[in-house]
C-alpha cells in the first residue's frame, strides 16, 4: 500500500544536569561576558572531498562572534580545553529512556565528532553518541519503531546575524540532549504530533529534562510518493507538527507538478551564467534596483527557457520562483526578481520587455533577476538557477527551517552521510549489563501508570488526568494540588485557563513553577477567590508578581463585614426594583454584585450574602 | 588495553581487517559496518563497528558471536594534487618532524593521517601556493615529546642545508609539547641565519574545523616572505580569537597553557612581530635583517645536563645522585633563585668536581639575583653561575650547547653570562 505521507521524527531533549563535557551550569543567561571571535574551515577528508553541506556552509564565509558568560561558558566550550568525561547523570538519564523505550543498548558507548561548520560550535563538530537502537513506543495501538537513541551537546545560540557575521552566545553549547529518532513509520500528522507527546511524557518522567521553550525540539522527516525526504529541522511547537507537515505534503506535490510540466514542455537544464544588466536598468525607478546600484552594485539576470509560470502560477499553488529566492537568501542577498511576479516591485512592463528583448525570450520563457553587491549577487543568482535546475529532476533532498506559520524555508542541502570520525578525546564507556538491571528494576512511573494514579488520588477524571499528563503538566498539578481541595480548581487551571491565556497571546514562558505555586498558595490562603485566577495568571504572565497582580487587579481579599457594606449599598441603589421582584431579584442582581466582588470573596460565597441581604432586606 | 583472546580469535577467523565491511552477530543480533580500530579504553572483549550512520557502535563478543567479511576496504586513490607554484615566488622549505599540523582525515575509519609531502600541504592549505614555492621534506616523524638533543642536531642540519641552498625561510611545523626546547637549541646551534627559521604548533589539531593550524601555517609563510627578519622564530596564536599570530624569539618562548591557543608567551621580552589574518605584519622588537651569507651550524652538544625544579624540603640526595652520571646542572629555584641550605652545600661539591651549576628561577618572569639574600651570597660564593633572566629550558640547552664547546669552567662561566642568541636579556620596561 502506498502511504499519502512518510514520516519520521527525531526528538530533542535538553536535560536538567551539568554540561555534558565540562562542569559548568546549563542555563541560559543574558549576560554576554567576555567575546572572541573565530573562524571554520571545512577540513580536508581522505579522499579530498569536503562534505556538500559543510561546503554550502563554507560558501557563505562567514565569521563568526562567541559570547562566552560566565559560570556557563568555560575553556571547554571556547574550544581551548579537551572535554572532560561525559556528565554522569545524563548518561543515566539516556540509559533510562532507552530502557523505557525498549531499546537495546550498546556494550560500549563511543562518541563521535559530527562535523558542523556553521559556526554554532566552536570546535567546528558536535559531539555525539549512539546510545541505543530498535526500541518502540506505541500510540493508538499503532507500533511506531525507535531507531536510535543518542547522547549529544547542544549547539551554541545565535543572537545576532549582521551582514556575514554570526554572533553565537556559548551558554546553550554543550547542555546534553537526547536525541530519539524514530523510523518512518507515520503516515497520519496527527499521529506524528501524538508520537512527539508521548516521547516528551517518557521523557518528562525522569524528572531529569528541561522544562520550557526551547528546550525540546522535533526535526520532521516528510516524504510524499514520488517526492524526497525533507528534513524540517528544530520545530518547538509541537501543535504545528501536523501544519508542518501537510505543507510540505503540499509543497512537494507541487514541484512534482512543475517537474511533470517542465518535462512535457521538453524544457532544458538552464545554463548557471549571470548576465550583468545593470546598464539596461539605470535608469530604473525601482527601490531595489536604485539602492543596489547607488551602492555600486550589479543587476544580474539570466533566462529560464520554458520556466515561464512555474516560478509563480496565477493560483499561487505552483512557487518555484519562491524556492529559488530561498536558495538566493542562503547566499546573503534579500531575494530575486522572476518574470512570473513582474511588472511588480517598481519594474514596469517596459522595463520587463527590455530585459526579455535583451534576453531574446519567447512567451514560455522566463527570467530571474537579482541587485545587490556583485560579490553576492552573482553567487546568489547562480544559486537561484541551480535550484531551478534541480525543479527538472523533483523534489530535492534538503534540511529546511519552520517558521512559525506552519511553513517552512530552504536552509541547506541534508547532510551526507561520512561526517563523522571518533572523539578521540572522550573515553568510551562501558555499560556493564548489571548496571541496566538496576535501572530497569528502578524505572520512573510510565505515562499510563501516573494517568491512572491522579484519578486515584486526586479524583479528578481520567481524561483530565490523561491530558494533564500528555501536555505535560502532570508535575506541576502535583505540587499545587497537594492540598487535595485544589486538584479541581489545578485541572482545570492547566487544561482550559492555560490554553485560553495562550489563545490571548499570553506568554505562558512567563508562568514558570515557582509563580503558578505561589498563586496557588496564595489562593489557598484566601488572597483571593478561585476565579480571579485566570486574571491573577494572566498578570504574572506579563512578569508581574503574586502581590502585585493581587494589588493592581483591587483583589484584596475583604472581610465579610466590607462585603455585606458594598452587598448592601448595592441592594439600596436599586430597591424598588427588589421590592418589586422580591426574591425574584437574587438572580438578575448576581451578575451586579459579582462585578464588584468577583476575585474578592468566592463565588458561591457571594451568592449566599446576596441571597441573606435581599431577605433581610425584605423582611425590613 | 588490546584485545582479548576471543575477540582476537573472531577477528583472525573472519581475516577482517580494519576498514572492512563486516557483518557481526551478537547475542542473536546482527549488525553490520565497518570494523574500526580497537580502542585504547575498551573493553577487551569489545569490537567497535562504524555502522551507516557514522555512529561507532561497541559490542562485547562472546562464546556464540559470529563476524563475517562482507567486503574488503576499498583502495582509495588520493587525487595528487600539484603542488601550483609561480615561478617568480620565494622559495619556502618545509621541514617535516612528526607534527600533525596538516593532516587528512579518513572519516571511514577515524584515522588522522599527517600531510608531509609538498603537495599534501597544498591539498589541505591551498593558499601556501599564493605565496611562496614549496619545498618540502620529512626529517623524522615522531611525537615532540619524544625528541632527543639527537633530534635538534639533525633538524639543524636539515635546516642549514635548505637556507644554503638559498630558502627564503625554513619552516619546521612542530609538536608544541616540546617546541621551546626546539626552537632554543636550534637558536644556538645554527648561530647567524641569513633568512628566517620559523618553528610553527597547532594547540588544536587539523582534522578540526577550529583548528588553529591552518591559519598558524599560512602566516609562518607569509612572515617568511615578508618580513625582513632573520632567526629562529616560534610563531602561534596571539590570543584566542583568529585574530591575529605572534611571532617569538626562539630563545625566550614558553608554552605556559596546556590547551589554550595563545598557550606560547614570551617571557621576559614582547614578542618579535605580530601578524594578522590577512598578513598586516606589525614588528613590535628589532630583529636582524635578511643577508645572503651562509649558515655554519655548530651543533655539539653535551646531553647529560639535568634541570632540576627545586621544592621546600628537596632531598639532597636527588641533586647528588643526578650529579653522578650528569656534567652539568640547571635549577630552576624559588624567587631570586633560591634552594634550601643543605643543597647550597652540595651544589658546592658538584661545582668543586668541575661540573657548573646555573641558577634560573621558577618564578620564569624575572631575573634571578644572588646578591639580595643570604642563601643567594652563599650560592654565589659556592660558585653558582646567575642564569640571569633565562628561561630554566633555554638554559639547559645553552648549558649543553657550551659544555659541548669547552669543559673548562671559567670559559664555561664566561659563555652563560654572555648573551648569544637574545636569550638574556639586560633591560627590561616596566
């Protein structure tokens, strides 16, 4: 049977110990500390051949800026001192979800050095280990295969892009992740999503992973029939993964539908040749073209015999011309012009006409144009014609970035295979099978068993209980609810407060452990009532504290002697009209009271008082 | 640790060798990759296979594991570069001695294989051939910690025959561990040189995309070509970033970091120039000029000079026992230059039985000065010579270059205090 999509994942994991090879804290931080800068070579192998991806990478020449902060940052991650032994815990920490995973682990651990030479390591590879292969995980009763389970040091963070120079801060570099790939087994996105759930709960369970942005990322692997595997690389939505991958499904069959066009019309690989133009153009009105050239840029162009309307078809569905001006930014430039999107962008129809008279085009004919400094904008359109070529062939391998849309954009070709060589400087490490004995007799709770014991002690439902536990707030419930009166109020908190505060644009980042407890002690202490909670949320969100959301929303909790005072005033303001209805008027007069009171006693509490005053009123 | 018997045994039966394919079956399982050398660390049961991925995996073999030879390495044919040389540039010579500053890198097996030949270097740092002509030649190849005053003696030969025969610059990359040493003795040895003599590390080996190796290389040929200097030079990183080189005077540079870049300092003086990434060079300390004479090495050494690190409580017994079978001694001492009052009186006996005694100091910044304290008059009056502001290393290669020239004490005396090669230095700025 042939699959509409093949996919696979590979999960990302920070873990919560020290750095994987030297003793410093892994946390980010915003101090910059001390720079240095440096640059990458791609280094030569055996057969003089460098790597395809490492040479894209070198192609941009860039350099690169390290930041390096204190007591997160040390020689080790400057690349001035040999790593020391692995971090201990994380190895732990990897062996564990390997077991949970079913997989079967190495004798004997050996890390690698995998080549990467976009700057955001500073010794130019990643260290990495193969720490298990052939596990499963089961979703839906469907059994998805675990491929291999790894050990690696996370890359240093890029803070700044500026012209062709990377500034990276060293904090992130070397905080040990995990890495769990699993087999191509997936051919429903939402399944995927659930896969990456599932594998974020074991992992959560070991109660030795990051919490947080970021610290948890998906690399998806999609391939349609007749397509190519893609790599969509360092998604941290994991609510995006299905959108992420019906676009590419999209995408794809796209370039198969240009590929099948461009053959029938019988077109030919385009020749990779820049043509200066940028006399034809001088006198251009054009902001690109203009700045460009006052620059002391170039206009480069080149023809596209038989593109035409591939680049951008008039129901936008077909977009070669977009994946071009993608390869094109690769290289440093804004973009490309294509005759598909012209007279557009300050170019008029006689400037277009010029450049096909100049071109000698015909109607099926195409061009692609690009302005900047000759340095870049030559590469860049060479690059751009290099991409169209390929659009003859199909879909082309390659590593792309997600954007917080839903879609994606080119970032380099995917990487070969012989990128990696040993670590030498790492010892490897022995695991001894009695050492696995004792951590399969000592596993953390599994996802099922924690699901099944929150119903059991806290007598919430079971689908609370599953969900609390799939999105992973299983452990924070745990803590806020210890008094058992909260568990209610806690789930209901985290599965329709948190999610609504999202859909708001709140910044749940904000919202970390120590603030949810505090609110909630807070609460049980009768700072205030229950529903002023998604209120109290949604300012410490913005950064403020306990107090002062408590303060600045006038939640001050008041005694009942003030409630009965502002009850009462209220009753008074509209007193013929509770003559009239008696106790008819409870219910109308509610949702006037609550506007006063909301946040400063309970609900229900209120509900009473006003219930007592109207009588008493009354009986008056 | 090697192999065990068994895993010996799989291997021999299977006559897989490394870089075959092979196919390895362990406790019902199979796997299959590329057989990788045996680690020094691993287990001795444990065969390391590189599987498809590029991931090393380790597996313990046992009674019912099975290896089989799936196919041969393949033989691969290194595409020989020429090495492109205008004909109207200098010539540079490159003297091999084991450092592996240029290498390839087998990413099938792991192996770091050492670039020597001229068209090796040209293949891993193709800029060389934009500025000078290549010549090169392997003088030994071994680990620099393994170097003996044998080694110097042959390297300067070496190095004298390439400037004779007209060098613009001889450049000897070099294990860093011991390239202080090297580079001193070679200062010594050679005397007057008509062109530079460019000893060259890398703190991070070349396999490594940050290695430090590629950038150190290209600025030894350019300070070899441009600048109009000529000595023995030590040239590496001037800071951590690749920002720019410094270039030292053989005779004054000391590895003082054990992993860092910058790890080489010049001790007691600045650095002679300093040379920044795209060949901005800066001198920062006079230097003697290129000539065309020739270069008339000496290179007599005696080797049997001890350096001894003196430490509070030192037995006397240790510098005794050196001294039997030793012709010389160099102490590094504490501040001044200081030892204990019982050494002072065996140092005396070693330097009455015509064996001279230098004082450096451990301090390393620094002049040593025996006329300050009392322990430091008794040295002088037992005769210790004052190694001045000499680096403890350079003293002993000089101490050994001398007592290769003359046994008799005075002139010995004489020489050490005398400076040859920049190694004393007799000012110094705040």
């Amino acid at each position: 049977m042939t699959h509409p999509v093949t996919v696979g994942i590979e999960i990302h994991q920070q873990l919560d110990t020290c750095k994987l090879f030297c003793s410093c804290r892994s946390q980010l931080v915003e101090e910059e500390g001390s720079q240095f800068r440096r640059r990458l070579r791609p280094t030569q192998s055996e057969m003089g051949e460098i790597d395809r991806a490492a040479l894209a990478q070198a192609e941009r020449r860039m350099h690169f800026t390290y930041q390096a902060p204190k007591g997160v940052s040390c020689l080790v991650e400057a690349d001035e001192e040999p790593p020391h032994d692995a971090d201990a815990e994380a190895m732990q920490t990897v062996l564990t979800v390997s077991t949970m995973l079913k997989a079967s682990i190495m004798d004997e651990v050996h890390f690698m050095r995998k080549i990467v030479i976009d700057g955001s390591n500073t010794s130019g590879f990643q260290r990495t280990a193969l720490v298990a292969v052939d596990g499963t995980v089961d979703i839906n009763g469907k059994n998805i295969g675990i491929l291999s389970v790894c050990l690696e040091e996370d890359a240093a963070r890029k803070v700044e892009t500026k012209d062709r120079e990377v500034t990276y801060r060293l904090d992130r570099l070397g905080i040990p992740l995990i890495e769990i790939a699993t087999a191509p087994d997936m051919h429903d996105p939402e399944d995927v999503k659930e896969v990456a759930q599932r594998l974020g709960s074991i992992l959560r369970s070991t109660r030795k992973v990051k919490r947080g942005l970021g610290t948890i990322r998906e690399d998806i692997n999609i391939s349609i029939p007749g397509g190519a595997r893609v790599e969509i690389k360092g998604a941290q939505d994991l609510g995006l993964i299905p959108t992420y991958i019906r676009n590419e499904m999209e995408r794809q069959s796209s370039l198969i539908e240009i590929k099948r066009m461009l053959n029938e019309r019988g077109a030919k690989p385009v020749t990779v040749a820049a043509r200066d133009i940028s006399d034809l153009l001088k006198s251009s009105k054009s902001k690109v073209i203009v700045s460009a050239l006052s620059k002391g840029g170039k206009v480069f162009c080149a023809p596209l015999p038989l593109f035409a309307g591939t680049m951008r078809s008039a129901d936008l569905r077909l977009r070669l011309g977009a994946e071009m001006a993608q390869h094109a930014r690769s290289r440093g430039v804004a973009g490309i012009f294509h005759s598909d999107e012209l007279p557009a962008y300050g170019i008029t129809a006689d400037e277009v006409q010029m450049i096909r008279k100049e071109l000698a085009l015909g109607d099926m004919d195409a061009f692609a144009l690009c302005a900047d400094q000759a340095d870049r904008a030559k590469p860049a359109l060479l690059a751009a014609l290099a991409r169209a070529n390929q659009a003859l062939v199909g879909v082309p391998e390659e590593t792309r970035d997600p954007l917080p849309d839903g879609t994606s954009v080119y970032s380099r070709p995917l990487p070969g295979a012989g990128r990696m060589y040993p670590e030498t400087d790492v010892r490897p490490i022995i695991i001894e099978p009695e050492r696995l004995m004792t951590i399969a007799s000592n596993l953390p709770e599994l996802p099922e068993a924690r699901t099944t014991r929150l119903v059991r002690e806290y007598g919430i439902n079971e689908q609370q209980s599953r969900q609390l536990v799939r999105e992973g707030y299983d452990d924070i419930f745990e803590e806020v609810a210890k008094d058992k009166g909260m568990a209610a109020v806690a789930a209901r908190t985290f599965l329709s407060t948190y999610p609504e505060l999202q859909k708001e644009g709140a910044d749940l980042d904000g919202l970390t452990g120590t603030t949810v407890k505090e609110a909630f002690s807070a609460l049980l202490s009768g700072k205030f009532a229950k529903e002023a909670l998604p209120s109290v949320l949604r300012e410490l969100a913005k950064g403020s504290s306990v107090e002062g959301a408590v303060s600045s929303l006038g939640l001050a909790a008041i005694d009942q002697g003030e409630a009965e005072r502002i009850v009462d005033a209220m009753i008074h303001e509209r007193a013929d009209f509770v003559n009239e209805k008696g106790m008819g008027s409870v219910g109308p007069l509610m949702g006037v009271a609550m506007k006063e009171l909301r946040g400063k006693i309970d609900g229900k509490e209120a509900a009473d008082l006003l219930k007592r005053r109207i009588e008493a009123f009354l009986k008056a | 640790m090697s192999y065990s018997e068994r895993a010996r045994q799989l291997l021999a039966s299977s006559q897989a060798r490394e870089g075959d394919t092979v196919r390895l079956k362990v406790r019902g399982k199979e796997h299959e990759g590329i057989l990788m050398p045996h680690h020094e660390f691993s287990h001795p049961d444990v065969i390391v296979i590189k599987l498809k991925s590029g991931y090393n995996m380790g597996l313990k073999v046992d009674e019912g594991s099975e290896l089989t030879l799936e196919s041969r390495a393949q033989e691969r044919t290194k595409k020989a570069k020429d090495a492109v040389n205008g004909n109207d540039l200098p010539t540079v010579s490159f003297l091999g001695t084991g450092g592996t500053i240029a290498s390839y890198v087998d990413y099938r097996t792991g192996a770091v294989h050492p670039a020597l030949k001229a068209e090796e270097l040209v293949a891993t740092v193709p800029e060389l051939s934009e500025i000078c002509r290549m010549r090169s030649h392997v003088v030994f190849s071994i680990f620099s910690e393994n170097m003996t005053p044998q080694n110097w003696q042959t390297l300067a030969s070496a190095v004298a025959d390439e400037l004779n025969d007209g060098a613009e610059g001889v450049i000897v990359p070099h294990g860093t561990d011991t390239l202080g040493f090297t580079s001193a003795a070679l200062s010594f040895m050679l005397g007057d040189v008509p062109r530079s003599v460019l000893l060259v590390g890398a703190q991070r080996s070349s396999d490594r995309p940050s290695s430090d190796s590629y950038i150190n290389l290209l600025s030894s040929a350019r300070f070899c070509v441009n600048a109009n200097a000529a000595e023995v030079f030590a040239l590496m990183h001037g800071e951590s970033s690749d920002s720019y080189v410094h270039i030292h005077r053989g005779t004054k540079v000391r590895k003082m970091h054990t992993s860092r870049r910058d790890a080489f300092q010049s001790v007691n003086c600045a650095p002679v120039a300093r040379l920044g990434m795209q060949g901005e060079l800066e001198i920062l300390s006079e230097c003697k000029p290129k000539s065309r004479t020739k270069v008339v090495p000496d290179t007599r050494m005696e080797k049997d000079v001890a350096l001894l690190y003196f430490y509070p409580g030192m037995s006397t017994e240790i510098v005794k026992k050196v001294m039997e079978d030793h012709k010389g001694l160099i102490m590094a001492g504490t501040g001044l230059g200081h030892v204990s009052r019982d050494m002072v009186h065996v140092l005396k006996d070693v330097i009455s039985e015509g064996k001279p005694v230098v004082m450096t100091s451990q301090c390393l910044g620094g002049r040593v000065n025996l006329n300050v304290y009392d322990t430091g008059r008794d040295l002088l009056s037992a005769g210790v010579i004052p190694g001045e502001d000499m680096l403890p290393e350079t003293a002993l290669i000089k101490l050994m270059w001398v007592l290769g020239r003359t046994q008799d004490m005075p002139e010995v005396e004489k020489e050490m205090l005398t400076d040859r090669r920049a190694e004393i230095s007799r000012r110094r700025d705040l």
